[in-house]
C-alpha cells in the first residue's frame, strides 16, 4: 500500500530533551516536507526538500532540524524541544515538486512539558 | 493580508443543503489550486484539484476566479459524512510551494 508512515503518533516530552520523528514514504517520492498545525493557524511548513541531500526552510524552522540522506526518509529532529513546539506535525511527500498533490503521514502529535 | 485566506466557520447545515465556500489567495502569480478535506485530528486529504475552467466531481463543484484570486467548493445535497474542515490549497512563491488556508469548518446536520 502506498503510504507516508510517520512514528511516533504520540509523544510527551520534557523541554530539553532530544527527540525524533520519523517519516518514511514508499512511493518513491522526491519531494517531502514537513508541516505543523495548530488551531487557528492552519498547516505550517518547517522543511521540505527537493531531494536526496536538498533541504530547505519552509515558514517556521526555527527549533528544528531535518536531514534527507536517503529518498524514502525524511526525520524531523527537535534538538530542544520547547513547550511552543507541542503540536500536530504532519509529514507529506509527493512525485515532484510542492506544487503536486500531497500524500501525508497521520500525524504525529506531540507535547513537550 | 495572509497569502490564502479562507472564513473559518463553523457552517452548520441540514442534510441535503447546498453549501459554498471561498478561499482568496495573494498571489497572482500561483498556478495550482487545490481543496483538501480533513478529518477530526486526521491527515488531510486531497478532494479536488481546481482547473481554470472549472471541474465537477459528483455532488463537489470547484471553480476558479483569477481575475478575483479566489476558488470556491459547491457542495451539493449535502451528506452527513461530509462533516468535515474543508482545506484551500494555493501554490505560491518562486518556489512553487503549497500554502494551505486555515479550513473552513463544515458539520452537516440529520
């Protein structure tokens, strides 16, 4: 089945304390992103990338960083997490560029203490 | 001004009503539109990419004003499961990046 997995759904952290979420597509996708979202404000993006070894800044990249060694993954890492980064992140991926249509992850919704 | 601006709702509607929705965008220079539907604390999903000259998909109706930067969803004979926030999708910047609305919220009523 084609899909975008993402891992963990469910995260409580405490500030400081570094984590990752995964997110791994099957469809062969280049381009991928990520996206947070928070009530009123809709779907953020915090990084995408074009492919293999291109990243770039999307509107909200302060606090996080991302890394696209291989095509199929693209994890999120939150070197210090803060309580204003408690959220639902989305990942996502399509054929080409962002202006495709876009298959996302379920979520994954954390909360940093 | 937000590069894509949708009214939030909520919409509340009987079943079987007609229900319409707009979405202004910011930028002229965008050149893909899209409408997302997304679940209750789901991934959105795509319902419908918008064409210049206007497309139809069942009881699902979007059209594109350029002159006026805006897109609309018509739902027509509105059905429970259509409950749902109904997301406006732009391209926008040299990028060619998506910007996704803030939904529109739509709870159909028995």
């Amino acid at each position: 089945e084609a899909q975008v997995t993402q891992n963990p759904r469910y995260l409580i952290t405490v500030t400081g304390k570094k984590l990752t979420v995964t997110c791994s597509q099957n469809m062969n996708h280049e381009y991928m992103s990520w996206y947070r979202q928070d009530p009123g404000l809709g779907l953020r993006q915090i990084y995408y990338s074009m492919n293999v070894e291109v990243t770039d800044k999307g509107d909200v990249p302060e606090g996080y960083k991302v890394s696209r060694k291989e095509k199929r993954n693209f994890p999120l890492i939150l070197e210090s997490p803060s309580p204003n980064q408690t959220s639902l992140y989305f990942c996502a991926s399509s054929f080409s560029s962002g202006a495709n249509v876009l298959t996302f992850g379920a979520g994954s919704r954390l909360t940093v203490l | 001004r937000k590069e894509v601006e949708q009214d939030p709702g909520p919409f509340n509607v009987p079943e079987g009503a007609t229900v319409a929705f707009n979405c202004t965008y910011s930028n002229s220079a965008s050149q893909s539109f899209f409408w997302y539907r997304q679940d209750c604390r789901k991934e959105p999903k795509l319902l419908m990419s918008v064409y210049s000259s206007g497309n139809e998909d069942g009881r699902f109706t979007a059209q594109l004003n350029r002159a006026s930067q805006y897109i609309s969803l018509l739902i027509r004979d509105s059905k429970l499961s259509d409950s749902a926030t109904y997301l406006c999708v732009v391209n926008t910047g040299s990028a060619r990046q998506l910007t996704f609305g803030s939904g529109t919220q739509l709870t159909v009523l028995p």
